[in-house]
C-alpha cells in the first residue's frame, strides 16, 4: 500500500474527528446553557482548536513519507504511480 | 456577531434556561475545583508523553529524517488531547446545581448531548443532610448535601460542593422564608 495515501488516510480521518469536535465546542458555544463560565471555556477551546488545525495542516503539508522512506531504504523502487513517464 | 461574542463574557454567570423574570438565584454552584484537579493532571502528565521519546530518541530521528512524521504524529495526538480535555472541562461546568427564590434545580451533564434537569419546590424541603467523608472532603471542605422532600423515597444529591454546611445552612433559611411565603398567601 502506497504510504501517501496511509497519511492522506489519517489526515482525512483525523480532520473529520476534529470537525465533529469543533461543532461541539460551536454547539456548546451557542446553546443556552447554564451560567457564561461553559461559553467561556468554549470560546478559549474553539481558539486553541483553530490553531492546532492550522499547526496540524503544516504538518500534514510538510510531510512527504515517500521521501523518508526513499532516504531510508537501500533500492527503494518508487511507486509505479508516482513514477513520471 | 461581535454584540454575541461579547455577551458570552457579559452576561450574567447565574443565567439558565428557564429562569424566570423575578427569580433570584441564591445559590449557584458546581462541584469542588479539586475534583477537576485529578483528570487534569492525568492529562498534563499525557502532554509530556510526547517529549520523553522526543528527548531521547533525537539522534535517531534526525539520522532517519523523521521530524516531519514525528512532528504530524505529536501534532495529532495534541489535537486528542485538547479533546478530551474539553469534554472533561464541559462536564464539570454543566454540572450545576442552582437554588432560587422558589426552587432548586439540578442538572446533571451526562454527555455533549445528553443531559438531566431535574427541580424540586423550595417549601416541600423537609430535611437537610450534609455527608462529608475522608481527608480530601475534610482538608478541602467540601461535601455531598443530601436534601430530602414530603413524598418522595428519592433525595436530591449536590456531590462533592464547596463548603456543604455553610449551603445546608443558606438552604434552610430559604426554605423557611419560603414556607412562610405560602403559609401568608394560604390564608
């Protein structure tokens, strides 16, 4: 199995969890709920999930495994799929 | 959007759902801030998780050019993390219990959607107990207060609240200025 698409695989997986997570924080945001203190940490949590998303997407951009193993494996053989022709 | 934003921070922090017009909340609490200490530094323990092999295994990951995968790696399991510290944080602030001028309201937070509102009459109070167990309760000053009602086998539970007996105490003459409130318009 080509190891790009085992990341692309987590990173689609992960983004989904963590859109589901932001709408809680959103949801738990909006709703009228007792006191202003849930609101609050909401807020601050929405903030700190924005930037690790944004972090998160540097690293997924940054990552290229293909290369690593290509670096690392004596007579790696590339992928016929990424081989230009 | 902004004028939202701005109220989240602005508006009163005894506001719930349902609260009426001349209602004045008395009593407002969540549980004792200890009992979010534990789970919190159970997670601040699992931040550093990440740094330990970081810190020793640094030669290898720079021989094999792994900081890209270590780096997106570390990345998600933060992303984790944070998570669960929401909901942690989330559970601990909707669990509330809230007296007013006429009732006493319990709401138990059993999930992000799930969730048991419960709410008994000030004037059917009939007794009230405090239970404070063990040296944390005891250090700590904090406690169950047991509140029972006319009529009902079931007790209404505030777990683990700050300074249990200085609440009974507030409890009780509330619900004494409340039985007089409708003993006077009884008549």
């Amino acid at each position: 199995m080509n190891l790009n698409l085992i990341f692309f695989i987590i990173f689609a997986l992960t983004s989904f969890l963590f859109a589901i997570h932001s709408f809680f924080i959103l949801y738990h945001l909006i709703r009228f709920g007792v006191g202003t203190r849930p609101k609050q940490a909401a807020f601050i949590f929405f903030g700190g999930s924005l930037f690790l998303f944004i972090l998160f997407s540097i690293a997924s951009y940054a990552l290229d495994p293909e290369e690593i193993l290509k670096k690392n494996t004596p007579g790696y053989k590339e992928p016929l799929i990424n081989q230009e022709r | 959007m902004i004028q939202f934003f701005t109220r989240i921070f602005k508006e009163s922090h005894f506001s719930f759902d349902g609260k009426g017009d001349n209602e004045i909340v008395h009593i407002f609490l969540y549980q004792h801030w200890i009992t979010l200490i534990a789970p919190l530094f159970g997670m601040a323990a699992f931040l550093v998780f990440p740094v330990i092999p970081l810190f020793f295994l640094s030669g290898f990951i720079a021989e094999y050019n792994l900081e890209g995968i270590v780096l997106f790696l570390v990345v998600v399991f933060y992303m984790f993390m944070w998570s669960s510290a929401f909901f942690t944080i989330t559970m601990y602030l909707l669990d509330t219990w809230i007296v007013t001028s006429n009732r006493i309201i319990d709401t138990k937070q059993n999930g992000f959607f799930s969730r048991t509102i419960s709410e008994m009459t000030l004037s059917r109070v009939q007794d009230i107990s405090v239970k404070t167990e063990g040296f944390m309760q005891t250090i700590f000053s904090y406690g169950d207060v047991e509140i029972q009602t006319a009529g009902t086998v079931d007790k209404f539970v505030f777990k683990r609240v700050p300074h249990p007996n200085q609440v009974k105490d507030k409890i009780m003459h509330l619900v004494r200025i409340a039985q007089e409130n409708e003993g006077s318009s009884g008549k």
